[in-house]
C-alpha cells in the first residue's frame, strides 16, 4: 500500500462533514514542496487531497486552517480521476493515517 509522509501546508481550512450515519469526515488539501528552486525562487508543489474519519476528524478540524504546517502520513495514495467542465483531470489522494500540527501562521 502506497505511502507518503512529510511536511505539508494547509491549501484551505480543514472540511468537517458528516456522512448519512452522523460519522465525522474531515477532507484536507495538502501542499507539498519538494525538489530543487526554479528560476523565480520557488520549489514545485504536488497538491493532494486527503481525508480522515472519527472522533479525530471532529477534534482536530477546528486547529487545522489554512497556512498551517502539518507533518503528515497518508496511506492508501493513488490518483483519481474525473470529468470536469474543461475535460478529464486528476487528483492525487489519500487516507490520513497520522499528523501532528507543526506552526503555522
């Protein structure tokens, strides 16, 4: 099962919903920077949409707004795709399986 672990910005406020069954789901979008600067200063960044579940979704939702800096480990990583307005797109997802809150603004 494919892993991904590191530091990551918070690209939104974390989004707590509840399934039909009242269970809390909490979805992140995550900012990773990785490789070397480009020309114009800045590293690149693979954005990923994550989620988890439970009680830990509902506590830790509040904390997690955007800017913050999450260290982070999501399991079960694999890409979707969709058909958008402007033809098929990707997303790369995954399942929370640890964070820890690491700053932030």
């Amino acid at each position: 099962m494919p892993k991904l672990f590191g530091l990551a910005r918070l690209g939104r406020d974390a989004e707590l919903r509840f399934t039909n069954s009242q269970e809390p789901v909490a979805t992140l979008s995550l900012a990773f920077s990785y490789g070397r600067k480009g020309e114009d200063g800045k590293r690149p960044t693979q954005w990923v949409k994550a989620s988890f579940w439970g009680k830990r979704a509902e506590s830790l939702a509040p904390y997690l707004l955007k800017g913050g800096l999450v260290a982070i480990t999501l399991e079960d990583v694999h890409i979707e795709t969709f058909e958008g307005t402007n033809g098929p797109g990707h997303n790369l997802v995954g399942k929370v399986l640890d964070i820890e809150l690491a700053g932030g603004n």
